[in-house]
C-alpha cells in the first residue's frame, strides 16, 4: 500500500483560529480523504507552533501561564479540527517535551556537528509580528511590509544558521522542481529571492528577552527560535529524535500559506540537506482571505468566526465554499452574500432539491435487476476522471465544478424523461439510472462535503440543506 504523508503549517497560538486557517485545513483535508478513496495508506498532521516572544507576552497580559495559555488557544484549535470534520491522524504541539522537543534538539546536533551553526553578534530590524529580522527591502517606508508596524532596532548575540552556504543547491532544487511548487510563481518569486543574494538567518534568541521556548543544547541563555523549532515538527511528529522516520519520510504535501513561502522553500530545505534527508515531495501555497475585499482585521470589525459560519449553515456548507469560491492558489474573498448565494443555489436548489426529487421518485418504485445504461455510466466515469484529475493537481474548484456539471446534467435528465408522469416511458429505468447517478454524486462528494456524502450514500430522506435567506 502506498504511503502518503500530508501536512498543514503548524498554527501559531498567539490568538484564536480565522478562517483563513480553516482554509488551510480543509484544503488539506479534501486531499487525505481523496488520497485514501485511492487506497493509499494517509498520515495527515496538523498542530500548533506553542513558542515565542508574542505567546509569552499575550500570556503576560491576561495574566496566566504561558503554558495555561498555550493549553487553552490550542484546544480551541482542537476545536475547530473537529467542528471542520478534519481527518488528521495526528496533532503536534511544539510544548510537547516528550514528542517534539527530541527532535528540536537532535536537529540542532546535527546542524552544530555539520559546522552550519555559529554564534555572532548581530544588529539589525527586529519584527516582532514576523518575530524575525528582516531586511532593509522588506521595510517599506519604516514598516514592515507584512505586518505594517515599524520594526525594532535590535542589537543581541545570536546563534545563526548558514542559509547562504545553500545558496547554489537551493537554486538548483528549485529550477530542477525537485520540490514541485504549486503555484510555479511562488517558486519563481524564491529563485528570485536567492539570485538577489541569502543572508545567514537567526536560530536563536536571548532567554532573557523571550523566555519561552526549547533551550539550545548547552547553552541555557539561549531559546531555539522558530525556524530550528517550529519546522521541525514535520519530522519530529512521526518519531525524528526517537524513532526511524523513513516509514512516512519524505512528505508528500505540505499544505502552507503564503505568507510563509521563505520559510518552507528556502530555510527547511536548506535544513534537510544539512541533516542529509529528502526533500518533501509537493509543497503547496494557498493565498489569503480578505473579508468583502478588505483583509481582516479586529479594528475594521471584519474577523470571520468559522465557528459560527459552522453552527448556522453546517460544516459542508462552510467546506463547500472555501473549495468551490476560493481558487485555491490565489487571494480569496469572504462575503455572506456570496456565501448564501452559493448556499442557496448550489446547495439547496442544486445538490439538496436534486437528491429529493430523486428519492421522492423512487418511492414504491421496483427497480431490482436493472443495470445503469451505458451512456449513464459513461457520462459518470467521465465526471470521476474529471475530478480525480485536477484533484491530483490540487484544483480544488475544478473538481467541484465537474460534480456540479454531472449534478446539472441529472436534473436535464429527469426533465427530459419525466419519470413523474404516470405514463412515463421506461419509468422503472430512469429511476434507477438516476439513482445510480446520484448514489455517484454522493460518492464523487465524499472527500470535499463528508457528512452530506454519507447522507446520501444512506439513503437520507430529509433536506441536506435548509433554505437561509
């Protein structure tokens, strides 16, 4: 049985989930259900990033331990995973001292042993929302161009990585897709990146001005940084630092947001060939999502709570957007309007009014023995193919949009054949012809929409989805 290891970015506690986390999980998630309806033997992971300066301080400021609060933001992550009907097999803490933190320290080892750690003291611009240094040509006029807040003038002795000895064969894994990018701008904007000159990357941080996080081995004055820690837990989660890791070693898809591109296609791999190990095979950068154009934000009063999406539309609801509205790829908007606009058209008035006028059809109809006809099978099979196509890409919407075209072609069918009338030709066999459609429907479903899927799989004699105004 084929192995696939899939992961999201670890999320950072510092504050409850967004949506636009719960864009990442799901993305993730349609990918494990569809890799396992192949057969394939799925090791999916998620977790939290539990270290840092802003964990430390938001802690601070309510007035709890840190690990208290990194207990209590993490739960709510737990929370989500579920509500979002995420299959994941495991979840990774990076406070974790008997799974993540061996790990962390046999890496730092390593790197140490293969000379790619140095101290140095080093003075520079400090983001604290980035809770990196960063460049002079990422502070556009004084800010940050990620976080828009003016960077810290720090001057501290830190252990570094030699990022720039990696130069050459990061180039080289890039322009040969040793890692399959997706999207290939994302892997141009990092060819970029390096052809402008890599600069070694801080591995370390004073205890006394962070507090929180792993120790560096030997040196109690200084805490791993995120890089050395947070990255790691791809590998130490499935045993690195205890147990042989080639079982699931190299993963298949790490599912990352955009913001976070640098790290994962320059700082991790350069990680990996200092450590010896493969490359993940795929990794895949979704966009953000804005809020009716505008990014979110507390102060516009534009934060999405999927918890609440959730509650009043449902799970497959919220699942069926983000992977239908959302190109997955690309920046992404959230309205309610076009959220109930996709709600109520293909949702109630498409997949829901379908399956009941089907199983309202069937009713007290004997369909024993009858075979689907070969057109009705071909048109299935062509939709699967569809699907199964640009889900191996990960075009999320395209697959989507194949099962909706297979769903418009079945309500073509019973106008075209009236299987309602009394006098109906052939009655008994377009029934079952659209039965065997919509039993493929809810087959072809199953990895975007999970509950709706079994619902109709078993027959549901309800209304998947309640009109909403």
């Amino acid at each position: 049985m084929k192995k696939t290891y899939l992961t999201t970015s670890i999320a950072y506690t510092n504050a409850p989930p967004h949506i636009g986390y719960a864009l990442e999980l799901v993305q993730a998630d349609v990918s494990a259900r569809f890799k396992r309806s192949l057969g394939e033997d799925v090791w999916f992971l998620t977790g939290t990033d539990e270290h840092g300066l802003k964990i430390n301080q938001k802690a601070k400021d309510l007035n709890m331990d840190t690990i208290e609060f990194c207990n209590k933001i993490s739960a709510k992550f737990l929370d989500l995973i579920k509500e979002l009907n995420i299959s994941n097999n495991d979840f990774i803490r990076t406070t974790d001292q008997e799974k993540h933190w061996p790990g962390v320290i046999k890496l730092w080892g390593e790197l140490v042993a293969n000379g790619d750690i140095y101290e140095k003291e080093y003075e520079g611009q400090y983001c604290v929302g980035c809770e990196a240094f960063i460049a002079e040509k990422d502070i556009v006029n004084g800010l940050c161009a990620i976080h828009k807040k003016a960077p810290e003038k720090v001057k501290e002795k830190n252990y570094f990585f030699r990022l720039s000895k990696y130069s050459n064969q990061l180039l080289e894994y890039l322009e040969k897709d040793t890692i399959k990018v997706i999207p290939q701008s994302r892997k141009n904007e990092m060819i970029s990146f390096i052809k402008s000159g890599l600069t070694d990357v801080s591995f370390s941080r004073p205890k006394d001005k962070v507090e929180w996080g792993i120790p560096v081995p030997g040196d109690d004055s200084q805490l791993i940084y995120v890089w050395a820690d947070a990255l790691t837990n791809y590998i130490s989660a499935i045993g690195y630092g205890r147990n042989d890791i080639s079982s699931y070693w190299p993963a298949d898809v790490h599912f990352i947001g955009k913001d976070i591109s640098k790290f994962h296609l320059l700082i991790w791999p350069a990680i990996l060939m200092s450590l010896g190990l493969d490359l993940p095979k795929n990794i895949f950068v979704h966009g953000f999502i804005t809020v009716n154009g505008q990014k979110m934000s507390k102060s516009l009063g534009n934060v999405i709570d999927p918890f609440e999406l959730i509650q009043k539309y449902g799970v497959d609801a919220l699942r069926y957007y983000f992977l239908r509205e959302i190109t997955p790829t690309e920046d992404g908007d959230f309205s309610y309007l076009k959220f109930q606009e996709r709600y109520n058209s293909d949702l109630v008035s498409g997949l829901g009014n379908l399956i009941a006028r089907v199983n309202a059809m069937a009713k007290n109809i004997n369909t024993n023995g009858f075979i689907a006809d070969n057109d009705i099978v071909n048109i299935a099979t062509k939709v699967k193919n569809q699907r199964d196509k640009a889900m191996e890409s990960f075009k999320f919407n395209i697959a989507l949009s194949s099962i909706w075209e297979l769903i418009s072609f079945s309500d073509k069918y019973i106008e075209e054949n009236k299987p309602w009338e009394k006098d109906a030709k052939n009655k008994e066999q377009v029934i079952f012809n659209l039965l065997f459609l919509i039993n493929n429907i809810g087959e072809l479903i199953a990895p975007f929409m999970p509950e709706t899927s079994a619902k109709i799989l078993n027959k549901y004699d309800g209304h998947l989805f309640e009109r909403i105004c």
